[in-house]
C-alpha cells in the first residue's frame, strides 16, 4: 500500500513540475505598428501587450516593427503596469531596443540602440524604459521589448513612438543661403548714405 501510494505522489509531483515547464514558455510576437500622421511628414504610434495569469514563468519578446521612407529621428519609451502580487513584481520588462531589419529574414541588420531602464526605486515600482536615435536613415525598423512574467496578476505594458523626418542636405543649403542673402542686404543697407 505504502508502495502505491509513494508512486502516487512522485506521479502528482512530476505533473506538477511539468505545468510549471509548460508555464515556463517563451512568447514571441511580432506585429506592424499602427501609424498615424503628425502633419509634418512624420507618424506617432501606440504599442503595447497584455498577459495573464497562465503566462506566468513565461518570458517575451515583442517585436513591433515599422517602415519610413526618409531619413529620421526617432524618440520612443515604454511603461508597465503596475500589478502587485504580495512579494513578487507580476511584470518585468527587462530591455527595450530599436534596430534595423531584413524584411525577408527579419535579421537585425547592424547594432541595436538600447533603451534606457529608467525604472525608479522603492518596492516593485512600475517599469520605465526610453530611448532616443538621430539620423537614422530610411527602411524597415523594429521596437522590441523583453521581459518576464512573474506573478500571477499577468501584467501589460504600454508605450508610444514619435518619428521625425530629418531635412534634406538641400534644406540646410537653402536656409543658409537665405541667410547669407539677408547679411548681405543687411550690410548693403548700411553702407548706402541716406539722403535728406
């Protein structure tokens, strides 16, 4: 009796510890952003993800990905929510990057630029990453951010992403012709005797 009963238990434990390896998945997604036009040739856009309790032990990467046809700035940060099971921070968002891709094999394509964990002090506060990159030039870009499901509360996140067109080489050589024009009708004026 003592026998079954002791295989039994081992056959309830292994179960349990298959649940939690079958818990303990990795999440990948990949998904376009919805892009809207700021009016200046330029787009805002709104990303984020949401998990649940049975996630829990999970990790991920969320890849949100975009395309801009000239060069530009780019500015972008993400928040988690601020879920709290006793003892354990339910979401952990540990990086946040934007890279170039290959659209066909989604390989990065040259070096990633990390966000900053802007993340404040205290007990479990609520994530805060940002980045910032300038002069990028036209293609498919990626957003993506990593992290872990700790507790059972599941967790999201949410974030935003600007995108600046930077001027054209022949803007700037416009501009500063305009302005040397102006000097030089400027000291024309001063160099020319009023009558009276």
């Amino acid at each position: 009796m003592k026998l079954k009963s002791l295989v039994l238990s081992a056959l309830i434990a292994g179960a349990a510890v298959a649940s939690q390896g079958a818990a303990a998945q990795a999440i990948d997604r990949t998904v376009p952003l919805v892009t809207a036009g700021d009016g200046v040739g330029g787009f805002n856009a709104h990303f984020g993800d949401t998990f649940t309790a049975s996630t829990v032990g999970s990790t991920f990467s969320d890849i949100f990905t975009f395309n801009i046809g000239t060069p530009f700035d780019a500015a972008a940060s993400v928040t988690s929510s601020f879920l709290n099971t006793p003892q354990t921070k339910d979401l952990l968002i540990t990086g946040f990057s934007l890279y170039r891709y290959d659209p066909g094999t989604m390989a990065v394509l040259g070096t990633a630029i990390a966000g900053i964990n802007e993340t404040g002090f205290g007990s479990h506060p609520t994530d805060s990453w940002s980045l910032s990159a300038y002069g990028l030039s036209s293609g498919y870009y990626a957003l993506k951010v990593d992290g872990r499901v700790l507790g059972t509360g599941g967790g999201a996140f949410g974030g935003d992403l600007t995108v600046s067109p930077v001027p054209e080489p022949a803007t700037y050589g416009m501009l500063l012709a305009g302005l040397g024009l102006l000097g030089v009708a400027a000291t024309r004026r001063k160099l020319v005797p009023r009558r009276i």
